[in-house]
C-alpha cells in the first residue's frame, strides 16, 4: 500500500519550481500598480481604451474595489484618465541554456476633480528572472501578443565558437598531410 501512495506522490506534477507564465507575471505588476492609484470613491470611475493590455489593469483595479468606465466626454465629477498600459518583455541570453527574462509595465494616469485635469503620472514597474530556452519557448509560444518577442539566438561557448572549428581544421589537415606523405613513398 505503502509503495502506490510512494509512487502516486512522485507521479503528481509539482509546480514549486515552475516558472510563471507571462500573463501571470503580469497580472501580478498590474496589480501592484492598482495598489498604487490614487481612489478618492469606493466606484472607481475610470476612462480609458479598451484593449487586451488594458484589461490586466482594468482587471486589477476591479480586484481592488469596484470599476465603472465612463467616456471621457462623460459628466462625472471626479474620474481617473487612464492612457493605454504599455507591456514590453525582453530576452537577453546568459548562456547556451539559460536566458533572462524582464517584463515591464508603464502606465500613465491623470486625476480629473472639480472640472480640472491633474499633470500626468507614471508607474513604471519590471520583474525579471532567469529561465531556460525550453521554457521560454512554451511560455512565450502561450502568451498574448502584447507579451510575446522574438527570442535571442543562444549564445556560443568559447568551445563552439573557435575551439571545435580549429580542432576541425587540425584534424583536416591532418588528414590530408598524412595521406599524401603515405602515397608519395
């Protein structure tokens, strides 16, 4: 009985160590920016585009307390501009195997109270970590387009990239000089 309970342990999939997807990583900067938002109400009034980016926000600030979206023609009093959330994700190879990850969110508000429109702020905030090429050729083949990039080539190893040509060549010429010396006795 012992080694079934053993073996359907091992058999579980365990995601302590599994990277997070892209989505994930940012919905979790899109809601560390709507803690950061100024809300004088309990309703958030917000105007804003609605895109897939901007969903996350919308989304995020939903968890926090409730949304309206209003038209910025509308006569709301007091109301949050929201310009469109700006997502990038960039790769930069460390090694053959491994590369860097960092995606970053940029967002752009204006306060609008008593018929006056606030200087714009900015949130900028990143999260970076290091993963594999396997993973982050899944991870980024599932992610929306706002969060997808063209992955970097690997990066070569002194070994591949001057070592394994010289040995090549050495052993060619090698060859070569071995056979024509046997042949010319």
């Amino acid at each position: 009985m012992y080694k079934f309970l053993f073996a359907a342990f091992w058999l579980l999939p365990i995601q302590l160590f599994a990277q997070q997807h892209n989505l994930a990583v940012a919905s979790f900067l899109a809601d560390s920016i709507a803690r950061r938002l100024p809300f004088v109400a309990d309703t958030v009034c917000i105007s804003t585009s609605q895109t897939d980016a901007q969903m996350l926000i919308l989304q995020a600030i939903a968890r926090k307390s409730p949304v309206k979206i209003i038209s910025s023609s509308s006569d709301a009093a007091n109301y949050i501009y929201l310009s469109p959330a700006i997502f990038s994700v960039d790769y930069s190879p460390i090694s053959k195997n491994e590369i860097k990850r960092t995606i970053s969110i940029s967002l752009t508000f204006q306060k609008y109270r008593d018929n006056v429109l606030s200087q714009p702020e900015t949130f900028e905030l990143s999260s970076s970590d290091t993963l594999s090429y396997v993973e982050v050729e899944q991870i980024n083949a599932s992610s929306p387009d706002f969060l997808r990039k063209q992955l970097p080539e690997p990066e070569e190893s002194m070994w591949e990239r001057y070592l394994r040509p010289a040995v090549v060549v050495a052993t060619l010429a090698a060859t070569v000089w071995l056979f024509f010396s046997v042949r010319s006795r």
